[in-house]
C-alpha cells in the first residue's frame, strides 16, 4: 500500500463554517455590541485582544482542518495527541484571554448557563473535570470508535475543548473574580503537569499496537505503529509537561516582581500593575 495518498486534500466545511462564524461574531461584538457596553472613549476590545484572537483562531483553523484533522485520525496517533494539545492547552487559554470581560458576560448571561459557568470554573471542579476527560480520551475504546465514527470524533473534541475552557478560566479568563491567585495558578498547573505522564509513559512503553485503529498497513513516513505510539507518548509527557512548566515559570517570575515592586519604598506601580492586583484580588460581588 506505498501508494497512499496520505495529504489527499478533504474538505472540512463545517471547520470553516465555524472559523468563519467565529470571527463574524466577534467582529461584530467589538464593532456593532462593544461601543454600548463600554464607557466613552474606552476602547472596547484591546489591539492586544485582538492580536490574540487572531492567532487563536488560526491554531484552531491549523488543528481542526485538513491535514492535522486528516492525518490525526487515520494514520499518525501522534499527530492526533499534538492535535488534543493544541486544542486544550492552547487555543483555549488564548482565546480567552483574547475575550474581554464584557463580552464574556453577555455570552454566558444572567440565568442557568452562568450559574453552571461559575461552578464548573472553580479550581477543583475544573481540574478534575478536565484531567478525568483527558484520561478518559486515552481509552482505547473511546479512540478506535472515535477514528472510525465521525460524529463521536466530533462530540470528544466538543467536550474536551468545553472543558478545556473551564480549566483555563482561573488562569486566565475574563472573569476577574474567577481567577485564582498567581501563587495558585502555579500550583494548579503543577498539578496538571503530573496527570500526561500516566497515559505517556503507557504509550510510550506499550508492546505492540494499544489502538487497533491506527495499527493499519499504510505508515505513513515509514514509521512503525509502534513508534508512533512512542512518540504520541513523548509528546503528551513531555511537550505538554514542559508547556505548563513554561507556564508556571513566567507566572512565577511575574508574581516575584510584582512582589518585589509592591514591597520597594516609594514604588509606583504601573497601570498594568494596577489592574492585575485586582484582577488577583477582586471585591467580592454583592
């Protein structure tokens, strides 16, 4: 079978479909929706905000479109597993933080969703919820039906991207009173950083092929089923882990000068400074 297509160009409509009606809403929203919920002369979405959901919605385009989304799910579990890292690690804590508050509020409302929102993105909930579906996205069931069942494919990422969101919430969401202290989010990472050595040293010390659906003749660039598991599994290990430990470290550095700047005599802190003190310490809501 050395004369597989294995970059067959396929169409992906609905990908475009939500790329594109992502970035009409949002347009929209900063445009038409923006100038109404802000004070005069406040800009309602930052150049920054906006450099961020550009470059989120490109990572997203890149891992849910053709060849990513194609050669992931037919041919290379390690091109899947850099797939499942880009769409919970970080397409979500960047369009987040390309989200302003406003906005944030009107998209989850007043009424149940908000209450759900506000639950689910506590620390604890999150985590748990989040690191449970990663588990649970490694069983060998739950990939072979996925590879071989479009619609089960899609409610996986659904749910894993949902839950995603709510992770990266007391790290970085819009909501100033959801977000957890530096400190915190350092340990909260940490903890996340623990889970992908489980389903990665399993992957990548695993005899023969843990997923049937991928233990297929055609191998692509030459690679042996089970080398590509070896590598899905140093991927998930080790460039997720060091992802988040990146992470840790520049919000380790960003809480140390801020400590440093806050303790000097007579040290003006910046409004950036400013605004991230009562982001890390909001008034509490009546």
């Amino acid at each position: 079978m050395t004369d597989v297509d294995f970059l067959r160009f396929v169409p992906h409509p609905e990908v475009w479909l939500l790329i594109g009606g992502l970035t009409a809403l949002y347009v929209y929203a900063a445009r038409v929706i923006g100038p109404k919920a802000v004070p005069a002369g406040t800009p309602p979405v930052t150049r920054r905000q906006k450099r961020l959901f550009t470059f989120g919605i490109l990572l997203l385009w890149a891992a849910a479109d053709w060849p990513v989304h194609d050669v992931g799910e037919q041919y290379l579990y390690m091109v899947h597993m850099l797939q499942h890292l880009v769409l919970t690690l970080v397409v979500p804590a960047v369009l987040l933080l390309a989200t302003p508050t406003w906005l944030a509020r009107l998209v989850i409302g007043n009424g149940r969703v908000e209450a759900l929102v506000r639950r689910m993105a506590r620390p604890v909930p999150a985590a748990l919820t989040f690191n449970a579906l990663v588990l649970l996205s490694h069983w060998q069931t739950i990939v072979n039906t996925a590879s071989s069942n479009g619609l089960f494919h899609y409610g996986t990422h659904t749910a894993l991207v949902t839950a995603a969101f709510l992770f990266w919430i007391p790290v970085c969401g819009p909501f100033p009173e959801l977000r957890i202290s530096q400190p915190s989010q350092m340990i909260y990472l940490f903890a996340t950083s623990i889970v992908p050595t489980v389903p990665g040293a399993w992957l990548t010390f695993a005899e023969g092929a843990v997923y049937s659906a991928y233990d297929i003749p055609a191998r692509m660039w030459g690679l042996s089923v089970t080398s590509d598991q070896q590598v899905a599994g140093l991927i998930m290990k080790l460039v997720g882990g060091t992802y988040l430990w990146v992470l840790i470290t520049v919000i380790f550095f960003h809480w140390s000068s801020r400590q440093q700047a806050t303790s000097t005599p007579g040290a003006v802190l910046t409004w950036d400074q400013v605004q991230q003190e009562f982001d890390d310490h909001p008034a509490p809501r009546v």
